[in-house]
C-alpha cells in the first residue's frame, strides 16, 4: 500500500513528499518534533504530546503552524490514510524556508509542518519486550537544552549507532558525574533491590518523555515506590530491574547494560506489569 505524507497543507505520495533545500530545519536542524503512538487506529496521549508540541515551539520562539486542534485533524488523516492501527504519528515543524542566514527569518515567515504515520512491526516489538533487549553505556556530549524535543538528534545518532555496533538496541547516555541522564531516544528507569522504581528528574537533562509521565500517574496509581533522582551506572548494574520508556517502545524491560546482566538476567516482573498495564492509564482520542 502506498503511503501519504501530509507536507504544508497537502497529502502528497510519501516518495513525492519534499521540502526545500533552504528549509531551516534541513539548513540548522531549526525545528521540532513530536512521536505519538497511536493504537486501534486512534492517538494516545495527543493532549500531552500537544502541550510538549507547544513549549518546544514556544523555547524557541517558534511559529504556530496551526491551532492544536487543526494539527489533531491533520495527524488523525495521516493516521487514517496509511492505514495505520497501530504504530506511531510523526510530526514536524521548522522555521520555515529562507536563504541561508543563521538569525530567524522575517516573522510571518510560514514554518514548515509535515506529518507521517507509519505502522509498528507489532509481532518484532512484542517479541523484544518478552525478551528484553541490552544497552551499552556511552557519554552523554550533548547540549543543555534536551528538554526541547528539537530535531538536532547527531550525539543521540551517534549513540544509538555505537549501541547497534555493539550488539545493543538502546545506548544510555552519562552525564561527567557518572549518572544516566537518559536514553538515546527513551528515558531511562531501574528498579532498586528493595522495590523503588527510580529515574532521573526532569531538567535541561532529559527529555520530559510523555510516556515517562503516563508511567509516573501509573506508579503513583498503583501505590508503588517511586523515587526521581538520578542514579549512577553502578547503581544500575547492581539494580534488580531497568526499563526504558518512549511512545514507540512504551515500556521496554532492559535485561543487560554493558553486557551484564540486570538481575537474574529476564524481564522484570514490575517493567512487565506497567507495559501490560500502561494503556489503563493513557488517554486515547
Ligand atoms: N528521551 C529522548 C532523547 C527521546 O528521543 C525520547 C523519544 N522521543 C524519549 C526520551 C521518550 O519520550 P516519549 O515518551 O515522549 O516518546
């Protein structure tokens, strides 16, 4: 089946689907982004992702494309066109297109939106979240503003790929203190011996992940212990469990970090319970 891609106002042919080599988010990496799951053919968490949409843009001093109810529209076309039950919605916005200059455009320059969709392997996913997957451990070089989802992704490239290198699905990333900051396209969690689910707070460090939050409501719901502080690799070696989270892979038990094995080395019985239970507490529309 062909897919549709929505760019500037148009549904076009996804192979079709273009910006102009002087748009700034190609130029600059000017621009921002959102990944929303979508399940049953309907978005979790648009709300949430919405809100997060608007702050990225507002940091920046960015554009509204449109209002968040026109762009709901626009995801849930994409969404309906490609025919995707489950997957992810992909949105975009940047600065726009303007002659090579690094200070903004003139205002009312429009900035650029496109919105993809695209189905999950949902037997792969299923598959690594029985298993549980490994990640490596690797410097986390990036600059201090990562609480904006911006498109500027190169040390989180970096990282994933040196992950892939070593047989790895997710690298976590350290801060010069020794503390996992996050994932590098996920937030990171353990499991402590005695029971408490630990991830770091939520700073210029990280990434306010929205499945990090719906987590949080989970954990608060459930009455389990919860603590949001940062914690070291060591800490994490010697953790019973770790999970990452993101819209994509929701709650992902980590069975290895660095080659050794998280507790007894299997998916852990709490990361198991909250991927089982997360979409009791996510909101669909
Ligand atoms: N941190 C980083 C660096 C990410 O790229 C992502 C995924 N976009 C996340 C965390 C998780 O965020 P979310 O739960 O909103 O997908």
């Amino acid at each position: 089946m062909s897919r549709i891609a929505y760019v500037n106002g148009q549904y076009v042919p996804h192979g079709q689907a273009q910006v102009g080599i002087e748009d700034r988010g190609y130029q600059f990496a000017d621009g921002v982004y959102e990944v929303c799951e979508v399940r049953g053919f309907r978005l979790v968490d648009e709300r949430r992702h919405m809100a997060r949409l608007d702050r990225s843009l507002r940091e920046l001093r960015m554009a509204h494309p449109m209002t968040p109810k026109a762009l709901g529209i626009v995801m849930r076309e994409t969404v309906r066109r490609n025919r995707v039950r489950d997957g992810i919605v992909y949105v975009q916005v940047t600065r726009g297109e303007m002659r090579r200059d690094f200070p903004f455009p003139p205002d009312g320059t429009p900035p650029s939106v496109v919105v993809t969709a695209r189905s999950h392997d949902t037997v792969k996913l299923e598959k690594q979240a029985a298993e549980g997957i490994a990640v490596v451990t690797v410097p986390d070089i990036r600059w201090q503003r990562v609480d904006i989802k911006s498109v500027a992704l190169l040390p989180n490239v970096l990282a994933k790929q040196a992950a892939r290198e070593q047989g790895a699905r997710e690298a976590w990333l350290v801060d010069d203190q020794g503390r996992v900051t996050e994932g590098a396209s996920s937030n990171a969690w353990i499991v402590t011996r005695d029971g408490k689910l630990v991830t770091r707070p939520l700073s210029g460090d990280i990434l306010p992940g929205i499945t990090r939050s719906v987590v949080v409501d989970l954990i608060a719901r459930e009455g389990l212990g919860f603590e949001e502080r940062p914690f070291t690799v060591q800490e994490a070696y010697a953790a019973r469990e770790a999970f990452v989270t993101s819209a994509s892979q929701l709650v992902m038990p980590v069975v290895s970090i660095d080659g050794r094995p998280v507790g007894n080395g299997a998916p852990g019985l709490i990361a198991s319970a909250l991927r089982r239970d997360y979409h009791s507490q996510a909101e669909f529309s």
